[in-house]
C-alpha cells in the first residue's frame, strides 16, 4: 500500500491495482467527486420545497409518517422542517465545495475521513427521503462511490489498493451491467438499429442531439457496435495491469463523453468519467511523493470496508447472470452495493406532455390556452434543447416518464396541476415560463399528449423548428381547484 522513496512501486500487486503512482490519479478522482456532490445538493437545496417540501407534492413529513426508519434512515427523522432541509442542503454544498478546494489535505487521516462522509451521510438523508424524484440510478450510484471515497485517504496515505480496486468493481458493474440489459433487451441493439431512434426519444435531449440523430445510418450502426464492446468486452480489462487498464479506462472516458455530447443524464455520464479517471496510472505526468506507510487502524478499516463489500455484491452479481436482470436497483436502504443499467428499451416514438392553462371561467372552443414551458424538456418546436447536465431537472424527467405511461405521474400530477391553479411560486420557478403571472393564475389547466420528431435539414431551414408535433390524445382534461 506504500511507495518507496521516489514513487517506486515496492510490490507486483502495485503495478497492477494502485498504490503510490495514483497518488494523483485519487487527487483528480476525489476532485472530480467533489463537483459531482456540489451539483446534486446545490440541485436538491433549488428544487425541494416545491417537490418534497412541507407545502409540496410529495411532502416529506407525509412519507416519514407511514414509512418506518428501518426502510428509510435519514437525518430528518430527528426533525424535519423546509428550513432544516435547506441547511442540510447547503451546508453539504459547502462542504463539497471545501473538498473541491482541497480542504481534506489540511487535516489529520481521520479527519478527512470524517469530511467525506458528511456529503454521504447527507445526500442519503436526502435519497431516502426524495420518493419519486429521486428514483434515478444516479442517485445510488454517487452514494456508493461517495462511501468508498470516505476509505481513499489523504497525502498522509498512499491510496489504498483495495479502495482502488473496489472503485473499478463499481466501473465494471455499471458498464457490465448496461451492456448485458441492452442485450437481453430491445432487439434493435443486437440489430445494431437502437441508435436510429435513441437520440430524438431519449428523456431529455441537449443541443446536439438533432444533429447526433441525423447522422448517417451506418454511422449509428458503428455507434451500437462500439459501445457494445465498451460496456460488454472493456470492463474486464479493467483489472488487466498497467497500461491496458488505463487504456480501458481512457476508451471508457472518450464513450462517456460522446455520451455527454449527445444528452441530457444529469451527472450518470459525468460521474462515470470521475469513476474512470482513478483508473488512469498519472505517475508519468508528475512523480507521486514520497507517502508514509498507513497506520494499522486505517489499514483495519479498508479490509472491513472491502469484506463488505464483497458480502454486499452477492445480490448484484446474482442479478447480472440473471435472465430477469433489473435495472438501477438498491439491495440496501445506505446503497452501499447496487445494479445499474439503462436503455434495455429504446423508444420508437416521442411523447410529450403539454400542460396549458386558460383564464376563462367555462372553458368552450373558442378558448385560448397557452402552455407552460419546462426548462428542459422539449415544448416548443422552435426551441433548440439546452445543455443541463451534470444538473438534474426533476420535474422535467418525471414529465418524460408520464409521457410513457400516466402509472409514472399518479402519485404527483395532480398536485402538481393543483399548484400551477393555485400560482405557486415555488413550482412556477421549476419551470423556464409561465404563461400566467403567480397573482393571476389560469382558471384551469389540462394536459395533452402529442408525438414529438425532430425536422429533417430541409424542414428545419425552411422553418426554424426542430421539432414538428402532432396531437396525440387528452392526458387530463381541463381542470379546476376544487
């Protein structure tokens, strides 16, 4: 677990998982973590009390009600109010933020031990308390590299090989995992065809995914095939010695950016590049110091982290020789060890809701109705989709998932379109605009749901829209407060 004067490796095992020469490989991860954490509780500290609030549409104090602590631990058992949130919130966003400044160098071992684990025992107060809105794989999975990053040490420390290896355990299960759902999913990626149609019904596209989706066809068809050898062949040479695993590692970073490129998926993307980065042997880019061996009490604590762990992955590894594999499941309530996955299904056809709302008191044929835009989700055709990720719109990703199926929306829509009748404020700032001042809000408000597909270059230069809708069905007829 420790270099020789100069950076030299002192053992085989070193040359292959870690040690001394990642000492600035764990200084780019531990970085690059810190953003991640910064962007998801500055996230959750703008977005909570119209969403989970004491006033919200899935009340926090509601749900600490009727479910017991064994299922969700979390700080706000203790006390639970807006303003307690908000400070649990921000204050982890400074916490974060001192750690991107490098404050976990200032202090002893264990110190920057204990500044690790406060963003992690915080952000899981937060999941376990979010319900729907925070269901998403991402969430467990910055909390299961969050808990490891706790065990990575300091420079009073060279990073511990076990810790090191652990975290490409996760990069291995998250690729591996993707790669075997979209197999035993959709046909189209076994047909190389997913990416004809992936880039224009993803949840939420950013400002090149028009030009992504009009790539040429056999283009797309070698997009599927790489990324099955990225997510299906790769992950295995990630525990290959130096400099195979760094090159896996590397081709894994080019795959995710191309991801970023192309869509809108909050910080999955972003984190897994951070996951790849610990992977990466640095020592030639600047000599690793000198580092002092780890004392027996630290030593103790990775070996019990790492028999944990492996106790833990039993259930995720089941679930990946399995026919029936789940995506981006929890077997823990700490989401200490999880599943990941994405896209065993690709949409042919895009779906969107448009909420409107009117001022007339009897709403007839002649009313006029004007829509709510979201800040992220696809509304007016002429608007180009903007770039938001590694940040998380909530609202405007749960939307995406009512469009599939209104079962997604039963718990919150109607609180929601309660709130918009109502002109709550803090629900009219989730979105980019409202059509109706907050002290003048509509009499009533309906959804529709209509087919979305993007124009092809000839449609857009005589237009302007990137988008071209038509009228689908009634998702809610129009409404009023009661």
């Amino acid at each position: 677990m420790t270099g020789a004067p100069g950076g030299a490796h002192t053992e085989d095992v070193d040359d292959w998982f870690g040690g001394s020469g990642y000492w600035l490989s764990r200084l780019v991860f531990q970085r690059g973590l810190a953003v991640v954490y910064l962007v998801a509780f500055v996230g959750a500290a703008l977005q909570f009390r119209p969403l989970i609030g004491e006033r919200g549409m899935l009340p926090v104090p509601r749900f600490l009600e009727r479910v017991p602590w064994r299922r969700a631990p979390t700080l706000f058992r203790l006390r639970y109010s807006d303003r307690v949130f908000a400070g649990c919130a921000w204050g982890g966003a400074v916490v974060a933020a001192g750690l991107l400044a490098g404050v976990d160098g200032w202090v002893p071992l264990w110190g920057a031990m204990l500044l690790w684990l406060v963003p992690w025992v915080l952000y899981l107060s937060i999941v376990n308390v979010g319900q729907a809105w925070y269901g998403f794989g991402w969430e467990s999975l910055l909390l299961e590299v969050g808990f490891l990053a706790v065990f990575l040490g300091n420079d009073e420390v060279a990073p511990p090989v076990l810790v090191l290896f652990l975290l490409r355990w996760v990069l291995f299960r998250l690729e591996f995992g993707a790669g075997l759902i979209k197999m035993r999913g959709d046909a189209c990626w076994r047909r190389l065809t997913c990416l004809y149609f992936h880039h224009e019904t993803q949840p939420m596209p950013g400002p090149l995914s028009w030009f992504f989706h009009r790539l040429p066809g056999p283009l797309h068809r070698v997009e599927a095939a790489a990324n099955h050898v990225t997510q299906l062949v790769v992950p295995f040479l990630l525990f290959a010695p130096q400099p195979v695993a760094s090159a896996a590692a590397a081709l894994m970073i080019v795959t995710q950016s191309w991801l970023i490129l192309s869509g809108n998926f909050a910080w999955l993307n972003w984190l897994t590049v951070v996951l790849a980065a610990s992977v990466l042997d640095l020592s030639s880019v600047r000599t690793p110091p000198g580092l002092p061996a780890a004392p027996l009490w630290y030593g103790l604590l990775v070996l019990a982290l790492t028999c944990g762990v492996a106790v833990l992955s039993y259930r995720p590894v089941r679930n990946l020789l399995s026919r029936r594999q789940s995506m981006n499941r929890s077997y823990d309530v700490l989401h200490l060890v999880n599943t990941y996955g994405a896209f065993g299904t690709v949409g042919r056809v895009r779906q969107e809701i448009v909420v409107e709302g009117t001022a007339d008191a009897a709403p007839g044929p002649a009313s006029v109705w004007l829509a709510y835009e979201f800040r992220g989700k696809p509304g007016d055709p002429g608007r180009l989709p903007r770039q938001f990720a590694p940040y998380h719109l909530r609202l405007d990703w749960m939307m995406w998932f009512a469009a599939l199926s209104p079962a997604y929306a039963r718990s919150w829509f109607e609180p929601f379109v309660e709130r918009l009748l109502a002109g709550d404020r803090d629900t009219l700032r989730l979105l980019r605009g409202s059509p109706f001042p907050a002290d003048a809000p509509p009499a009533y408000v309906r959804a529709r749901v209509f087919r979305y597909r993007y124009t092809t270059w000839r449609e857009l230069r005589a237009s302007g829209a990137w988008w071209e809708r038509t009228y689908v069905r009634e998702f809610l007829p129009p409404t009023r407060l009661r």
